[in-house]
C-alpha cells in the first residue's frame, strides 16, 4: 500500500466533566503550608474539586477564570476547608 493514500485522523479527546484549567503555582504555595504534607494536600484539593464537579458551591467568591483546583486550594488558604483533628 502506498503511504501517500494514508489520510491521517486525529483522535478525538473523550469529553470531561469539567473544564481542566492549569492550577496557579502560588495557591500551591500557599496552601502547602497550611497543609504541609504533600500527599494530603493533594488528596484534600482532589476530593474538594470533586465535590466542586458534582455541582457543590464554592466556599468563596470565585471569577471565571479560576479552575476547580485554584478553588480548592484558596478555600484551604482562607481557612474554609480543614482538617479534622483524628483526637476530637
């Protein structure tokens, strides 16, 4: 077979649920240091910005141009989102 017969197609992405939006640096920042073990951060903002994809309300006030995940992670700044102390 010649190769010059060959159209190639690209494959289409399988659609999302949510719009995926780069997180911005500096909230990471931030937030890891209120939470400072990395993997419990990331744990706490992935649960939160599944919470935010299923349709539960940001804790704060928002613009369009922020993702799930720079909401995620400015709810844990400003001290909306914690962590429960195992001892209470």
């Amino acid at each position: 077979m010649d190769d010059s017969n060959i159209v190639p197609f690209e494959r289409p992405k399988p659609p999302s649920g949510y719009h995926a939006k780069s997180m911005k640096s500096s909230l990471v920042d931030q937030a890891s240091e209120i939470i400072t073990d990395p993997q419990i951060l990331v744990n706490v903002v992935s649960k939160r910005v599944a919470q935010l994809n299923q349709g539960r309300s940001p804790l704060i006030d928002t613009v369009p141009s922020m993702g799930a995940a720079d909401i995620a992670l400015t709810e844990i700044i400003e001290g909306k989102v914690v962590l429960k102390d195992e001892e209470e």
